[in-house]
C-alpha cells in the first residue's frame, strides 16, 4: 500500500511562487532587452551583427524558460486542485 501525505496549501503556495516569478523574470527581461535594442541601433558592423544573433538566441532560450516555468506553475495548480477534490471526496465517504 502507498502512504503520501501532502499539505495542499504548500502546493498552491509553490505554484503561486513560480508564477510571480515568471511574472518577474518577464519584466526584468523586457527591460534588458529595451536596452539592447537601443544598443543595437547606435551600433553597426560585424561585431553588431554578432552581437544581435547572440541577442536572438538569447530570446529563444528565454522563450523556452518561460514556457517551462509556465509548464511547473499549471502542473502545481492542477496537482494542487486534484488533492483538495480527492480530499474532498473521500471525506465525503464518511459523511452521514
């Protein structure tokens, strides 16, 4: 038989966390990246060049971490739904 025990509210917590500091991550991202693309217009040449393709894949990398942190706060959220309603149901076993 399998014991678990989990404490709903630490789950919610924990997805509520992920997801404000998605939410901080993002901000803190569009404000470095309004810089770079002020740099980017004063800045010309081959290192210039350099320099954007790297801010390119800096993006696309930033765009998968916010895709994953989304991915943790919507499973937490789900998980944290599931134990409520299972805890929920089974207490209802015992209702009379």
């Amino acid at each position: 038989m399998t014991n678990f025990a989990v404490d709903v509210s630490q789950v919610q917590q924990a997805s509520s966390t992920v997801s404000a500091t998605a939410e901080r991550i993002r901000s803190e991202v569009a404000t470095m990246m309004a810089h770079l693309t002020g740099l980017q217009s004063t800045w010309h040449g081959g290192a210039s060049l350099q320099f954007q393709e790297v801010s390119a894949q800096w993006q696309s990398t930033q765009a998968q971490v916010d895709a994953a942190l989304l991915s943790i706060h919507q499973a937490l959220d789900r998980t944290a739904h599931t134990y409520a309603e299972a805890e929920n149901l089974v207490r209802g076993n015992f209702a009379m």
